[in-house]
C-alpha cells in the first residue's frame, strides 16, 4: 500500500503531484476515478497531464488500467486521442 494514502481526505489537492502513484494502489485508484466522474475539465487536464508519462505502464496495471478507463468515460476527445495513440502497436 502506498504510505501516501494514509492522510488522504477529499480534498483532490492533496493528491496533486502524486497520481500516477496513486493510480497503482487499489485504494488511490478508485480514489482517483471517483474524483474523476465529478471533476471540472481544468481537473481532469491536470490529472491527465501528470498521467501522461506512465499511461502506458498505468494501462497493464492492474489498479492504474481502471483509471485510464474512466479518461475513456470522461475525458475530452484529445485526452482519448493521446491514450488511443499510445496504445498502438501495444495491443495484440
């Protein structure tokens, strides 16, 4: 389990700076797509942006896949269109 986690309240601030980490953790991640369904579109781009260097990692893990999921159900079209892109030549 992630230490963070610990001090976790429902303030999304806290999590700021953390999500990829969080996204790998059982707890963080359903955290994080709760977050997800409710947040602002300024939220969401700064949860994607610091997402964007591990999408690939976050899509195999096994807790971070369903985060990625929820940027399909919630997110803008050019968040989908990068996850989309990064997953080419990775899917069999």
């Amino acid at each position: 389990m992630v230490p963070l986690l610990e001090p976790i309240t429902d303030d999304k601030q806290d999590i700021y700076d953390h999500i990829a980490e969080f996204s790998g953790d059982q707890h963080g991640s359903r955290f994080i797509q709760q977050k997800l369904e409710t947040a602002n579109s300024d939220e969401k781009d700064r949860v994607f942006r610091e997402l964007q260097p591990n999408l690939l990692q976050l899509m195999q893990d096994v807790f971070g896949n369903y985060v990625i999921q929820k940027f399909f159900e919630h997110g803008d079209q050019s968040q989908k269109k990068v996850i989309a892109n990064k997953m080419k030549g990775q899917v069999l």
